[in-house]
C-alpha cells in the first residue's frame, strides 16, 4: 500500500537530526492545502504541528503558511477599503493587565484612522480577549470580511473575528488543548492582513520572533509592518520599561529603542473589566494604564504618519486630553 501523500512532509521534518530539513516555501503552502482541504488525517495533523513546534519554524514556512492561507481565503484578492489604515492582530489574551491597547485603538479611530482588528478568543481560560469588551467599548463587530470591507469605507474601528474569515485555522489554534502547545498558526494568524491594510501591526511574546514577522511581511509585500514584545503577547507596549520596535517600512528593516513613559509601577493583584471603561470615561485614575495607552497608540503613529516617537507620544497625549467619551 502506498504512503499517505500528506506522509513526505512528515518525513522531510521527522527523520532524524542529520537529515530533517525544514519546508520550502511551496511545501509549505502545498501542505496547509491539504490541511484546509481535510486531506489530513488527525494523527498526521498532531505529528505535524508538533515536528513544526520542536524543530521552530523558519522564515520561510512561515512565508508558506501565510501566502499559503491568504491565497485560500481569499484574501490577496481584497481591496483596501477607503478608510483603512491600520490592520491589528489580537489573539494572545490579557491576564496580568486589562488590555489597554483597546483604548489606543479608540483614540486612534477618534483622530481619524480606520482600523480593522482582528481576533479570536478561547484558547486559553485564565485569559480575557478583546472580544469581551467591545460592547462596552461602543466597537462594531463585523459578520463577514464583505461587512468589515463596507463599514470601513469610512475610517473608524471594525473588530473581525477569525471565525468570519478563516474558521479552519481557529479550528487548528484550539487544538493546543489536546497537544499541549502553540504551533506555528498562532504566529501566521497574526500576519494575515485580511483586508491588506498600508500599516500592520503585532505583538509578540518570545524576543526573537520579530524577524519571521518582518521576514513574511516584506516577502507578502506589505508596505509597513510594525512588530514589538508586547504585555503578555498582544500588541501593547510596556510603557515602565526600555522597549524595542521592530519595523519593515519604505523597503528597509529598521528597530528603534523606545524610553520608558513613567517609572516602574507595580502590577496590579487584579483588575475588573469595567476598570478599562472607566479610564476611557476619565472616572478612574490609572498612570500605567493611561501611559500604555499612550506608548501604543504612539508606535502605531509612528507607522501611520511616518514620525519620531516623541513626535508620536505628544500628538496622542493631545488627542487624549480632547478625547469624547
């Protein structure tokens, strides 16, 4: 009997040390394919999300991976939308602090710029996702990628689940309660750009990380995409500690240290969701949190307008004094 055709990518990442090699960026693809396709066994899919685990993917899988979906889904053949600016990846969960980058998002649709975020949630219990606090928030939740397309021909903020418009990967996300870990998928989700936004950002968890971002970014043809080490792997900056900003723009990689806002606090033992709507409301006082809302929706200034962060940090601390609630 003949082997399975999903068995060779099994073996070119499972033979041993001096032979494994890791995929192509067509193997890659090819693979996902079948995956999508249901041409993969579960037994197969499991080995393969974990050879991808232990041995860590290269820049050029992760090419794969992303071309590979958006190709699939449809999304290299979308349009930008009149009023999008910015594409943001949510899918990491806060735990050890509200997720203030949700007000940065706000602050930033208030100063004129569509966003269109985009998430998923569940994977891990002990965490809250963006998705929790939308309705709180005033943010519209999109039911399709033609609904996101429509509502933001005029700039404002857009949430877009990924069950809208790639059910099968969040499928392949929440398997990391059977096997046990993360795999590669959580990293390409990030850089899916669904509605092929000029300015993308994302948070990364494991410093290191930032060069498969920039790598795939640049190799999708992405005009700027912004990547940094995120509060608990989301993309919110840690506004009481040096930071570094990784960025793929004008065709040239750069990274750019960035000085703490406001001296080390203590985090907090624990916090409420109404606590992100009341410093919105201005009823709460909050330094870290109104200066991680600052630092973020200023790194992601410095992508939209091209500016310094300093230049960034006073334009939103500005818009934050006027904002309307």
């Amino acid at each position: 009997m003949a082997d399975h055709p999903f068995a060779e990518f099994l073996r070119i990442l499972g033979k041993g040390p001096k032979t494994r090699r890791p995929l192509t960026q067509d193997e890659a693809s090819q693979a996902l394919a079948m995956i999508l396709a249901g041409e993969v066994t579960e037994k197969q899919l499991g080995a393969f999300l974990l050879l991808m685990r232990a041995n860590g993917e290269t820049p050029d899988e992760l090419i794969g991976f992303v071309k590979g979906a958006r190709q699939s889904f449809g999304l290299d053949n979308q349009a930008c939308p009149a009023g999008l600016h910015l594409d943001w990846a949510a899918y990491a969960g806060k735990w050890r602090y509200p997720p203030y980058y949700l007000l940065s998002l706000k602050l930033l649709a208030q100063m004129g710029f569509g966003i269109l975020l985009h998430g998923d949630q569940g994977q891990f219990a002990q965490r809250q996702y963006a998705q929790a606090f939308l309705a709180e928030l005033n943010v519209p939740i999109a039911d399709s990628l033609p609904a996101a397309r429509a509502m933001l021909v005029t700039p404002q903020l857009v949430y877009l689940p990924l069950t809208q418009f790639a059910e099968p990967l969040r499928e392949i996300l929440h398997l990391k309660e059977e096997i046990g870990v993360r795999t590669v998928f959580n990293t390409a989700v990030k850089l899916l750009n669904p509605l092929n936004a000029p300015v993308s950002v994302q948070g990364i968890f494991h410093k290191g990380v930032e060069q498969l971002h920039l790598q795939t970014a640049q190799a999708l043809g992405y005009k700027t995409n912004l990547v940094f080490k995120g509060e608990g792997g989301e993309a919110e900056m840690r506004p009481d500690a040096l930071s570094t900003v990784y960025a793929w723009q004008n065709n040239t990689q750069t990274e750019q240290k960035m000085t703490a806002l406001i001296e080390r606090q203590q985090r907090p033992e624990h916090w409420d969701r109404a606590d992100l709507v009341a410093l919105w409301q201005g009823k709460k006082q909050d330094i870290y949190g109104e200066a991680a809302v600052m630092a973020t929706a200023a790194v992601a200034l410095m992508g939209l307008a091209t500016i310094d962060y300093a230049t960034a940090v006073a334009r939103v601390k500005q818009a934050w004094a006027q904002r309307y609630v």
